[in-house]
C-alpha cells in the first residue's frame, strides 16, 4: 500500500513539472545582425601639390599702333591688331586649404608661349611727292610666369575655382621703316630708313577660371583657362636720310591660354 502511494505521488510531480515546464516561453533563434556597408571617403583638397601643363595659346590680340612725324604738317597715326596660335606647356605648384566645401589656395606657374604677332602700317609721305612709308611691327613674348590666390567649391572629387594674381613675362618687339615710291624729282626710291628690336621682362594681371577632378587620392586632372596682360611696349625709329622724320610704335601683349594638366598632390 505504502509503495503504491510513494509511485502515486511521484507520478503526480512529474505531470506538474511537465505542466509547468509546458507554461514557459520557448527561445527564439539568434537574428543575424544586418550587413555594415563602410562609406566610400570624401575626398580631402587640402595640401600641397605639382604637375605640368600643355594647351594652345589661341587667343592673343597684340594691338599696334604707329605714329609718323615729319613727313606732313599733321602727324599720322594708325592702329591695327592681329595675333596667332601657338603651343604652351610648363608646370605649376601650389597649396590647397578646404573648409567643408570652400576650397581656398595659391598657385604659381611658369609658361612656354610659342606665339608671335606681326602687324604694320602704311603712312603716306610729303604732299607732292608719292612716297609711302611701310612700318611693320613685329612682337610677342617667350614665357609667362603668373602667382594667383584661387577660390573654389568641391563636391567630393571633383573642385571649380576661380583664379586672378599677378602676371609677368617677357615682351619682345622689333620693327623697320621702309619708303617706296617715287620722289619729288621722280626719282624711284625703295630704302630702309631704320630697323630696331628689343626685349624685356614686363608685370601685368592675370584671370581665370578652371576645374579639378581628383583620379586618385593623389593623382589630380585639370582644365583651365587663363588670361594674362604684360602691358605695352613702345619704340621709335629715326629716319637718318630724311632729318625730322621719324616712327614710334607700341605694341600691346596680351597672352589668352586655354590648357590641359595634372597634378601630383602630397
């Protein structure tokens, strides 16, 4: 009797923590955590940075302008303007600074320009003679140098600026005089009266606007446009076989590049 009450009550236990055991929530399975895709970085303008250049000077518009004296109770004077396209290339180097999307920096840089213009006049003589006075100026300039602050916006990779400093650069100018025609006696007469050329290093201004686009966290390509004045330069030429006569000239140098590049940043 004793033993069937012992089983009686252990059986009774095992329902009751079967029942209780029954009651509890189940474990759910572990969620996986969502895939973490890392952002691709923005891209830093700020340091130091080199490269080369090349493009055409396609734009220059030297202006001359001659004047005659001696040759006429008024003096003549005659304008005329003409230029050419040439190669440019050379190398730039400067310092970058971003503040969010404000892109602050200066550059310099140092250009062959392959352009030369030649203009000229032709200044009638002494009334009662036919004697025509022929002055063609010729003048342009081998290299340019410029040192200009830049102001951009960036948006990543890719940066638009504007761009205006100092200018400076060598002007070349050269001329002759010569008279054709007949003189008064009607004797023929074809003679260069005088030839002079010079060189110098003139400062003018320099404008421009371009764009940047970063290839690689250091490899960097650009377009640009630039605009630079070196100012004029003036001569006179004295006609030795006809006492008070003489020419002047200036001649204006104005360099407009539109060039290719890349940059090496630091």
């Amino acid at each position: 009797m004793l033993r069937s009450s012992f089983a009686l009550g252990a059986s009774l236990v095992a329902l009751a923590s079967a029942a209780s055991a029954a009651d509890l929530p189940r474990r759910s399975a572990a969620v996986a955590p969502a895939p973490y895709y890392a952002a691709a970085p923005v891209f830093i303008w700020t340091g130091f940075y080199a490269g080369v250049n090349a493009g055409a000077d396609f734009r220059s518009s030297p202006a001359t302008s001659v004047a005659a004296q001696g040759f006429a109770p008024t003096a003549y004077q005659g304008s005329s303007k003409g230029g050419s396209t040439g190669f440019t290339g050379g190398f730039q180097a400067g310092y970058n600074y971003q503040m969010n999307s404000l892109v602050v920096g200066l550059e310099a840089d140092l250009e062959y320009v392959g352009r030369r213009g030649v203009n000229g006049a032709v200044v009638p003589a002494a009334p009662g003679t036919n004697y025509f006075a022929y002055a063609p100026v010729s003048g342009g300039s081998n290299w340019i140098g410029t040192v200009r602050p830049r102001v951009g916006y960036a948006v990543d990779r890719t940066l638009l600026y504007v761009t205006g400093g100092l200018a400076f650069g060598s002007v070349n100018s050269g001329g002759s005089v010569s008279y054709v025609g007949t003189g008064a006696p009607g004797a023929p007469v074809t003679a260069v009266y005088g030839a002079t050329s010079s060189s110098s290093t003139k400062v003018g201004y320099a404008l421009g606007a371009g764009g940047e686009y970063a290839i690689t966290p250091n490899v960097i390509a650009r377009v640009e446009y630039l605009y630079a004045s070196l100012g004029s330069k003036g001569q006179s030429y004295l006609a030795a076989a006809n006492p008070g006569t003489s020419f002047s000239n200036s001649y204006r140098t104005n360099v407009s590049l539109l060039r290719g590049g890349v940059s090496y940043k630091f």
